[in-house]
C-alpha cells in the first residue's frame, strides 16, 4: 500500500453532501469529515450522505470519529456499505485499536493528542497504516494549553516537536507524513511560507480547509523550473560517474542524488 493522492488534501463536512462534487473538482483529495466537522445531532446524516455519495472513492480519504467512541463503531458500520477504502483516524493513540481494519483498508493516523504523539512511531509501525498526519490545535487542548502559535503567529516549541516527530516516525518507515491545515484562511502568505518548509522537511502532503488554499499549496510542492532542470542535469551526469563526483561547483552524493529524485517526482504529478 502506498499514499499516491497528491499534495493538496482539502477537507469537506460530511453533512453538507452539495459541496462534495466541488470539493472534488478543486482539490488533489478530498477529507470527507466525520468528526470535529459535524456536530453530535448531524452525524448520521453525515454517515448517511456517505453511502449515498457518488464521487470517486479512488480520490477520498474519510475521517472516522476516534476509536472507543460509538460514533466510531457507527462509522466503521457505514463504510463496510460504500467503496471508501481510505481512512483517517482521528485522534489515533493505540494502534491496536486500528485492528479492526482489515487489509482492504488504507489508514491515515492522525496523531493530534499528546499520547497520539507519543505513539507516532507505533502507529507508524502498524501494517494499515500508509500515512501519519498531525494536528495543532487538538494537540495543545491535550496538554491544557490555549493556543499552537505564539504572538507572532508561529508554532510554539511543543507544536513543532510534535510536527517533527510525526514527520521523522513516518520517514524512518517508509510512509508519508501529511501536514496540518493552517486554520487562518486569510493568512495566504503564512500558508505559503509553511506549504514551502513542509516541501523542503519531506512532507508528501498538506491538508487544508478552504479552497482557496489548494493552489498555494500545490504551487509550494510544484518545483520551479531552475529546481526540475537541476534535478534532471545532475542525475544525467550521474550516469558516467562512480561514488562522490563533481557538478557545477558542488559536491554530489547519494543524498543529492534521493533529493534530485524526489525532485523529478514532484514535477511529475
């Protein structure tokens, strides 16, 4: 299993069934949400949206409500009805509560609480899970504090750890990290400064809540032209050579090489 649906990931409410087809139309991906999205007296409208929907399974990720709660149980019932195979996991701690997935189920844990943190490398290990993201807000709640960003609007230390770990936990086994959405829709340039450091930290996707905020983030993980024909000249040249060589004035390695591949691929979606 591999997580292949592209950098921009836009989250939809699973009660309002009319925005879906243009959610679809914007967006790598859609999250349809049933979880913070929805409120409690909506939710089995919301499930029920679900199996009547009729957009392309291939292209949505459905974010079930946490485990342990009856929500979950409820939601777990809906999608054995639809074609929806890929998942997000909302506050995912344990992952033997991720058990109840069989193999025909692609699972995006969302690490979003202190012992959602904790458990990155854990979560990271399970074999239905082909993807970790991370949550701000949630997070700081769990640790009683009141706000992710500090007066000048970056994350405060605690929230970049947590973005870190659950970057290098997916890394380090082979699956993507996604990262968080950046919850100030007007704030186009703070989103692209963020959309931008994700690119160059190894994030194989950003998550957003607004349409307005899918291009920022598919032009930030789009290499500019310079970036792509670099990538392209120094893996010609690596052709003729063996071990460390010498290209225009810098020191080429394997790692330069992984970096000028990544590189290709992005310009390839």
């Amino acid at each position: 299993m591999a997580f292949e649906l592209g950098p921009a990931l836009l989250f939809c409410p699973a009660d309002r069934p009319e925005r879906f087809e243009k959610a679809l139309a914007r967006a790598d991906a859609v999250i349809l949400d049933l979880e913070d999205a929805v409120a409690p007296a909506d939710k089995e409208a919301a499930r029920h949206n679900l199996r009547s929907a009729a957009v392309d399974p291939q292209r949505v990720i459905v974010r079930v409500n946490a485990p342990g709660t009856s929500d979950f149980a409820s939601d777990l019932a809906m999608l054995a009805e639809t074609g929806f195979r890929t998942v997000m996991v909302a506050k995912a701690e344990d992952p033997s509560a991720l058990d109840v997935f069989d193999d025909r189920f692609s699972l995006v844990a969302l690490c979003e609480t202190a012992r959602g943190i904790a458990a990155a490398d854990r979560l990271a290990e399970h074999p239905g899970v082909v993807a970790l993201m991370w949550g701000a807000e949630d997070l700081v709640a769990s640790l009683g504090g009141t706000s992710s960003r500090d007066a000048s609007g970056r994350y405060r230390d605690v929230v970049r750890y947590a973005r870190s770990r659950v970057l290098v936990e997916a890394g380090a086994r082979g699956k993507t990290a996604i990262d968080a959405v950046h919850i100030d829709i007007d704030d186009a340039e703070g989103l692209r400064r963020e959309a931008a450091d994700a690119v160059a930290s190894g994030f194989g996707a950003t998550a957003c809540i607004h349409p307005g905020q899918v291009q920022i983030i598919r032009d930030a993980y789009l290499p500019d032209e310079e970036t792509a024909s670099w990538a392209h000249a120094v893996l010609a040249a690596a052709e003729g050579e063996r071990g460390v060589f010498r290209f225009r004035g810098q020191m080429v390695d394997e790692p330069v090489l992984r970096h000028a591949r990544s590189v290709i691929m992005r310009a390839g979606r």
